[in-house]
C-alpha cells in the first residue's frame, strides 16, 4: 500500500487533526475562545479532541455536525463523493444531520468501532461496525496512537 501525505496541525486547545492530501480545515481565529470549538472540514481528517465538557467540540462536513467532548474519530467528506462517513476509533460521538434531511433535529451516536455512513443522494444513514487493521490502525489515516499510522 502507498504512503499517504499526511498534515498534522495543532489546534489552539491543543486537540490534533491529521488531513490527508487535498483535506482543508477552517476554524474561527478565537477558537476556543467563546462556547464553542468548532471547525469546517473538507477531505479527509482525523481528530484527537482534548477532552473539554464546558466547550464542545463540532465538525462540520457539507451539512453533517459530529459533536464531541474528548475522543479520536474521523471524518471523510470529500467534494464528488457520494458518501459522508465519521468514524470512531475512541470515546463517543454524537452526529447531527443539520439542513440535510427534513428531520434535522434526529441524533445518532457511535460507539468505538461504529462508522456513520450518509448517502447524500438518498439521504440513507447507515450505522456499522469496521475493524481494525492488522497493525493496530483503522486505515489510510490514523491518530499518532495507532503504530501503523504513516506521518
């Protein structure tokens, strides 16, 4: 399997996102600093979010909001493609589908080992389990806790 590039960026909270090639992030330049750490992703990007119960932590992907308070997943939302997926590799996640559906309101959470797949042109949610890697890691993208993990 090829290397992938892989970007590491420190938030100001100091939670870490890994993108991969072509992934780009927005964040608001007081992050942090009011009631809410939010960011933007577009591409793939990993995120290990440092645990903050007052100040949660959202990721907006083309109309899908994850909410977290401390945990590792992933987030996969790339322009053309059919599919938007977060998965969790630790804690727990709550996603949001925002304007997407006409039930916006509905909330679905993962656990560790569950991956949330939306279907943009059927707006279908499907919620399954995927496994590890040999190595220890999940993927093509990884969190600096997972040996298989290539930056």
């Amino acid at each position: 399997m090829p290397s992938v590039p892989l970007s590491r960026v420190q938030l100001p909270d100091s939670s870490e996102m890994i993108l991969s090639q072509g992934a780009t992030v927005r964040y608001r330049k007081d992050f942090a600093q009011y009631d809410r750490r939010e960011v933007q992703v577009e591409g793939q990007a990993m995120f290990t979010v440092i645990k903050d119960k007052q100040i949660p932590f959202v990721v907006h992907s083309e109309g899908l909001r994850t909410t977290v308070l401390g945990t590792i997943f992933e987030v996969t939302a790339e322009k053309g493609n059919d599919q938007i997926k977060v998965r969790l590799m630790e804690g727990n996640v709550i996603i949001g589908l925002d304007s997407l559906v006409r039930d916006s309101t509905r909330k679905y959470m993962l656990s560790p080992g569950e991956q949330f797949i939306f279907g943009k042109w059927n707006k279908s949610v499907v919620i399954q389990k995927f496994k590890p890697l040999s190595g220890g890691g999940y993927g093509p993208m990884c969190s600096i806790n997972y040996p298989s993990c290539i930056i």
